[in-house]
C-alpha cells in the first residue's frame, strides 16, 4: 500500500535567456530529479510529475553523467533507466491540470534543479497556486538547487518582481515583493552566487540575466549557504526544504520523507 502521492513539478524548459540576448542551453539536472523521487518510491511513495507544458522535461546535457552520481557508472546508468523507463515518469500532466484536479490528496510537493526552473517555474502562475496550497495546508514543500527560485511564483506581484530582476531594479523588486510573498522571513538556500558563477565562465560563456540568490533575499528570504561551494547544505523551516546544489540531492530527499512522516495528519490530507 502506497504510503501516500509526492507532486514532482518539473520545468520543461531547454533554454535560457542570458545577459547578452543569447539563450542558453539548460534542463533539468538528472540526479536532481531522479535521486529524490527513487529514494521516496523506494521508500513506499507515489509520485506523479507534471510540467508547465505537460511535456516530459529535458535533462541538462551536463548532468547526464556519473560524476553526479559520486562517479558511480551503475548508479548513474540506474538513473538514467528510471528516467527513461519508470511508467510515471513518462506521463506529465500540466501544473494547471493538476491545480484543477485538486491538491488535496499529494503529501508533499518537490521541485529539482538545473537552471530551468528560472525560465518557467519562477514565473508559473499555476505553481504559485500550488505553492500558496501547500504553504497554507503546512505540507511539506522541497526545492533543490536551483529549483527554490520557483518560490517567486508565488508572489503576489510576481511579474513585477520578475521584469524588476531582470532590468536589475533590486529596489523595484522588493518593492514589488512587499505586496506579498508567503515565504517572507524563511530560512533558505538556493545556487549561490559563486557556484553559478563556475557555470557562467566553464559551461554557458556568458552571464545570467540575475542571480537566484539576489532574487531571493530580494523577495524577503532570509539565504544561508555552506562553507564551501559544491558541499551538500540544506535548509528546513517549517513546511520549506531547500538544498543549495545537486550534492544535496540524497540530503535533501532525507529530510523531504522526514518532514512527511512527521507532518500532522490534517498536512496529509486537507
């Protein structure tokens, strides 16, 4: 018997948009994804993904291989299998779908990473529905990387805050954001600066159009990071989990079924 159903909401964004008015190639890192919803099946869950688009997401190039997977060839060839094979996830649903279907019956909800999620998540108006559900039901609510930049979707101003990051009006963006965020005041982690900046010179040749962390601190987080780039860090305040990068994956889905098994049974089902 299923110990209950996870929402896996995933970009399905391929490209970004950079400083320069190139895009970017990008996608969903593949451990990021993978590695939490194996250990919650693993461990007795469900778990249904939906997309912006309903389509299946893109995997980051860069991510497909095993150094993600502590330079393990099986565990990475594992992944890779799930991802191509496990029935759920070769069938998205839309974000909308899912909000029209109703919210009541997932136990959790998990975003990964890569950069994707700063083109479509950030700025999906049904996952900030479902984000504000979640927030309001206390059930527990995972991002991983780059993923907790999805929390902006849930700002009351969000297209404003958005253009606002965009055009570097930091002043503008709290503004904004000051209309109302449910996650002002939390404790959080995010891709820092620094790490994203390895990105930037070794892997995109160009600069983001802002930073997840200056977006972050904008909209009212409070961000905190590890001692050293690329170490496993993650953050837990109330119903919010947030890793700061893909080494916080197997982390991260730890205090994920942590924070369910020990959720009052009205977060379970509202």
């Amino acid at each position: 018997m299923s110990k209950g159903t996870i929402l896996v909401a995933v970009s399905a964004a391929d490209r970004i948009p950079l400083a320069s008015g190139k895009l970017g190639k990008t996608g969903t890192y593949l451990n990021e994804l993978v590695v939490p919803v194996m250990t919650a099946k693993d461990a007795g869950y469900d778990y249904v993904l939906a997309t912006p688009t309903g389509t299946k997401p893109i995997i980051d190039e860069v991510s497909a291989a095993a150094g993600h997977f502590g330079n393990d060839e099986a565990a990475f060839e594992k992944a890779a299998a799930f991802f191509d094979n496990d029935p759920a996830m070769q069938k998205p649903k839309t974000l909308k779908a899912v909000v029209a279907e109703g919210l009541e019956n997932y136990v959790a909800v998990f975003v990964p990473g890569g950069q994707a999620p700063i083109v479509d998540m950030a700025q999906d108006e049904d996952f900030g529905k479902i984000l504000r559900y979640f927030h309001e039901h206390s059930k527990p609510t995972a991002l991983l990387c780059h993923g907790p930049i999805a929390l902006t979707a849930a700002l009351t101003e969000m297209k404003t805050f958005r253009k606002a990051m965009e055009t570097g009006d930091i002043t503008a963006a709290k503004a904004a954001a000051a209309k109302g965020w449910p996650y002002t005041g939390y404790r959080m982690t995010i891709f820092t600066n620094e790490e994203e900046k390895y990105i930037e010179d070794e892997i995109l040749h160009d600069k983001m159009q802002f930073h997840v962390v200056d977006a972050l601190q904008a909209a009212g987080g409070l961000v905190s990071r590890s001692e050293r780039d690329f170490q496993p860090y993650v953050v837990h305040d109330r119903e919010l989990i947030t890793g700061q990068n893909p080494r916080s994956d197997h982390q991260l889905a730890e205090t994920l079924l942590k924070a369910i098994a020990d959720a009052p049974s009205s977060a379970r089902v509202a």
